[in-house]
C-alpha cells in the first residue's frame, strides 16, 4: 500500500506585504510617511495565508528572525474577519485569516519581537468584498440586459428596498 507524501505548504506570495520605510534618506531631504500597507480583497467565505515581510527591518542582520507574532483585527464583532493561525518563516509573519463582513475593510495590527529583541508593529488594511457571484434573490432589480443591479458592497438591490 503506497505510503502518503507528506505536503510541504509554502505561503502565497500574491498576498505579501513588506515593509517600507527602512530606505535611508539622503542628507538634505525630508523623509515622508509610507503609504498605508494594505493586502488584496478576500471574499467573506475564503480562508486564505496573508504574508507580513519584515526584512528591510532587519537587513544587515542575517542571523534575527521572528520569535513572537501579536495580531490584534478591528473591528472585531461577530461575523468579522478572524486569525485562524500565524506562523513564522525566517523575517515572514503568514497569517491565515478567515470571515469577515462583506463591505468592511479590516485593520489587521501586527507586532512582531524578533530573537535579537527588536519590536516591529504594523497595520495592514484588508478589505473584504462579495466576490463570489450568485444567482440574484427573487424580485432583484436588473438592467434591461438582465444584469442584477447591485449596491456599493455587490449585494443586489430588490424591488421591496
């Protein structure tokens, strides 16, 4: 009987936030915030791996890694988006986040102490959207192509309001 593989699961890389600001800044100019670090749209019903790279934090220092990963979400009602685990791969926090109400864009706070004791903290902006299609509900207004017509989050719009 042939023996099972065990499965090597690697984190998506389409789901990657890496840090900024860790350029240095040449003598004479002003430094600038960063814009806001922020993941692509989940739908409510996916269960998906969102990465946090800390790397440019640590560049020079081959040998520090992540030892502990803090999240905290809001908001956090129920139904929203969840942390159903987080793990470290070297200067990678790999969050699995799962729910969330369609409509609502998540500030995902991560803070990270590496080995060597440094502490990094970062919000991350997660906006959950309807993207899975379905058929429109009975009485769902529609163009005269017979496209539901939808609101701003894509919940289809009824004749009764």
């Amino acid at each position: 009987m042939p023996t099972v593989a065990p499965q090597v699961v690697r984190p998506s890389s389409a789901r990657r936030a890496v840090l900024d600001g860790f350029v240095p800044i040449p003598l004479g100019s002003l430094a600038s915030a960063p814009a806001a670090l922020s993941w692509p749209a989940k739908d409510p019903g996916d269960v998906l791996d969102y990465e946090l790279d800390i790397w440019p934090a640590l560049a020079g220092n081959d040998k520090d890694c992540i030892a502990t990963i803090d999240v905290t979400i809001q908001p956090s009602a129920t139904g929203d988006l969840t942390l159903t685990s987080s793990a470290a791969d070297g200067t990678v926090a790999v969050l699995w986040l799962a729910g969330g109400q369609a409509g609502t864009v998540y500030s995902v706070q991560v803070t990270i102490s590496t080995l060597a004791g440094r502490t990094i903290g970062r919000a991350i902006f997660l906006p959950v959207l309807a993207l899975v299609s379905s058929a429109p509900p009975a009485g769902a207004l529609a163009t005269t192509d017979g496209i539901a017509v939808s609101d701003q989050f894509g919940n289809a719009i009824t004749a009764g309001g």
